[in-house]
C-alpha cells in the first residue's frame, strides 16, 4: 500500500499518514461489519481516498488540483512498467535518493518500509535513539524543503542507488538473524525478507560484484541459523553443532564469494570480503580447523575499505585466534567508541578469561548485561558471567 500510493503522490508524509489513516478506520469499521472478503483491497482504496483529500486541501490551483487527482487515479489506465518490479524494493530504491546522504537513506528506509522503530533503526547504525529521532526528523524536513521527489527510478538510476539499497537489506537481515534488544533471539520474518530482497537484487542486477556478495553472506550466515539457538540461549560458533548447518545454502554462498572474488581482484568490496570471511568459517569442518590467518587477513583488507569500530572488533577477535589472546585484547582496547556496544564488552570479557583476569571478565559480563541485547543472549551472558564467579 505505501509502495503503491508514494509512486502515486510522489509524497512519503501523504502516503504514511493515508496508509495509518486506512489502518485506524479498518480497527473502527470492521468489528462492527466484519473483515471484507479482500481487506488489502479496501485498504488500498481507503488510504487512496485519504490521500485524494489531502491533495485536493494542500491543491492552491486548479491545475495543481488536476494533476494531483491524475496523480491518485492510477487504476483507470495502463499499470506502468518498471525496471524494478517488486514494490517493496523498488519502493527502497526510491527512498534511497542520492541527494540523502547513505546514513540517512539508510535510517529512513529501515525505519519507514522495513518497520524497524527509531531504537531498532538507532541500534542497527550505533547512534543513539534520541538522536536517530533528530536526524530522521531532519531528513523529512530537507525533503520537503529541497523538494526531493518520491519518483521511482529508472534503469540508468539504480547504479547511484545500490549502495543505500544494499546497505538497508543487510541491516535488516543483521537485525532479523540476531536481534539487538528484545524477547526474541530471531525474527525470522525480518531474515527472511533480506534474503528474498536479495535474491530479486542478484536477479536484476546479475553482474553487480556488490549484490553477488551480499546475497552470499546473506546465504552463508543464514546456513548456520539452526545451530546457533539451543534451549533459547546462543549458542558460540566455535561451540555449534555443525552437521545442522545448511549445506545448500553454503553451497551456493561459496560459488558466489567465488564468482564476486573473480570480478573484484583489484577492487575489494565491502560485502564481498565479508562473504569470503564466512565462507572460510563455514568451510572448516570444526572450529580447530578455520583458518584464521585467511580469516585476518581479509579482515586487514576490510579494515582498509571501512575502517568501522564494529569492523576493527571482528579483526580483534580474529587476532586472537591468530596470534594469542594478549594481541586480541590489545587490539581491542585500542577501539574507540564502542562503550554502548554489548557485544564488544562480551567479547573483552571471553579473552579476558582465556587470559585467567577473572574479575576483570566479570566486570566486562556485567557491562555488556546492562547494554541492550536480546533473550539468547542475555541468557548466555548470565551463564557466562556465573561460570566466572567463585562458588558461593
């Protein structure tokens, strides 16, 4: 329906607030009449309605008036053809304008299409709630004064386009495999449409090194899902049960890191390394064999293109496989902000009782238990963090 009635108003606010509109009359209308036999369809006309309204009040002349009401009658003619035809992601390729800057493309499409809430879009982007509430409030503000239109774009357009896109998607799969905060240690609905979005991104862009490593990290961390929950706690990689994994999915993951790897040898790319990364965990038979020299290795060629805290955290652990855990913990502490990130503090706190610092481990469970995290893992920090304290 927003998908639908933006391509139509060519205005994210009239569409939002005619889609809330619908919404709030069907939970007034329906338990007095009943659900009809198709709601999506009267939904749809009831939003379209609502938008006509606000057109025709917001209309200051007769010929704006007739070209908004052109704008909302879209059922009386031809449906028209775009290059891209699903209407959730051609809906994020509108929405990830390039006059925006990649954050704030980011931020507005997971928070409008993707459903995340401002703390959910905050967590996935390490920015604060109040202050992703700022900074989507701006973006609106500089799309109704720069009249930025919500207009879908063509073919020659998706280029400038992917990287927002491919970011939103991988943000949403991150956050529906393991979710930051909350009861559930998935959200399996959220997973599940990254993966889909992905593959109708490989199938319309099919040469796009980028898209090819994306779905396959997508694929390669979706393959290991059925190990890593037991008894709703989570469960390390290096203590999963590997024959669960999904060996098609790995299958296809490593022909695509292969065919990405072949297109960007002197060009890396964000996801395609990331994808190489998993593929070296999901190819060793057990966690005695992955190869961490691989592993750090292009982490330093990762580190080079996006030179992120979490990005330096994951190359840390790396280290410690690698070179011992002292160079792992060094490696670490050198992080600059990420005192708000629980997973760093968990991952300071395992090296730390590798190294026998059982109080410093201590401290460190008990800085990421008061961080936002999710059931699992709050569940096997709690366990850890009891392992570490001396019998009573």
């Amino acid at each position: 329906m927003l998908a639908a009635l933006v391509r139509t108003t060519g205005s994210l606010a009239i569409a939002e607030d005619a889609v809330q509109d619908a919404i709030v009359t069907a939970l007034e209308v329906w338990p007095r009449t009943q659900v009809p036999d198709e709601p999506r369809a009267w939904l749809t006309v009831t939003a379209r309605r609502r938008a006509i309204d606000v057109l025709r009040r917001e209309a200051a002349r007769g010929g704006k008036e007739l070209a908004a009401m052109a704008a909302v009658e879209p059922d009386d003619g031809p449906v028209p053809e775009y290059v891209v035809h699903d209407d959730l992601l051609r809906l994020l390729f509108t929405c990830c304008h390039p006059a925006l800057s990649l954050e704030t493309q980011v931020a507005l499409a997971l928070r409008t299409l993707c459903g995340l809430s401002v703390a959910e879009t905050g967590r996935a982007l390490l920015v604060p709630e109040a202050t992703m509430a700022k900074r989507l409030t701006r973006a609106r503000q500089k799309i109704a004064v720069a009249g930025i239109p919500y207009r879908v774009p063509d073919a020659a357009e998706l280029p400038d386009r992917i990287r927002g896109v491919a970011a939103t998607v991988y943000l949403l799969f991150n956050e529906g495999y393991s979710p930051a905060d909350g009861d559930a240690p998935e959200r399996r609905d959220l997973a599940a449409q990254a993966l889909r979005l992905c593959r109708l991104l490989r199938e319309l862009l099919p040469d796009e090194a980028s898209i090819m490593g994306l779905l396959a990290l997508v694929l390669l961390t979706e393959a290991r899902r059925p190990a890593r929950i037991d008894a709703d706690r989570f469960v390390l990689m290096a203590d999963q049960d590997r024959s669960l994994w999904d060996a098609s999915l790995i299958r296809e993951g490593v022909l695509l890191v292969g065919l990405a790897l072949q297109r960007t040898p002197d060009s890396p790319d964000l996801y395609v390394l990331q994808a190489a990364i998993a593929a070296c965990h999901c190819l060793a038979a057990t966690a005695g064999d992955t190869d961490w020299v691989a592993i750090t290795s292009w982490y330093d060629v990762l580190v080079r293109i996006a030179d992120t805290p979490v990005v330096r955290l994951n190359r840390a652990v790396a280290l410690a496989e690698r070179d011992g855990t002292v160079a792992g913990l060094a490696a670490m502490d050198e992080i600059d902000g990420l005192d708000s990130y629980a997973l760093w503090h968990a991952a300071r706190a395992e090296l730390l009782l590798r190294e026998g610092l059982k109080h410093e481990a201590v401290a460190a469970f008990e800085a990421a238990l008061e961080l936002p995290v999710n059931a699992a893992q709050r569940e096997h920090l709690r366990a850890r963090l009891a392992e570490c304290r001396p019998a009573s």
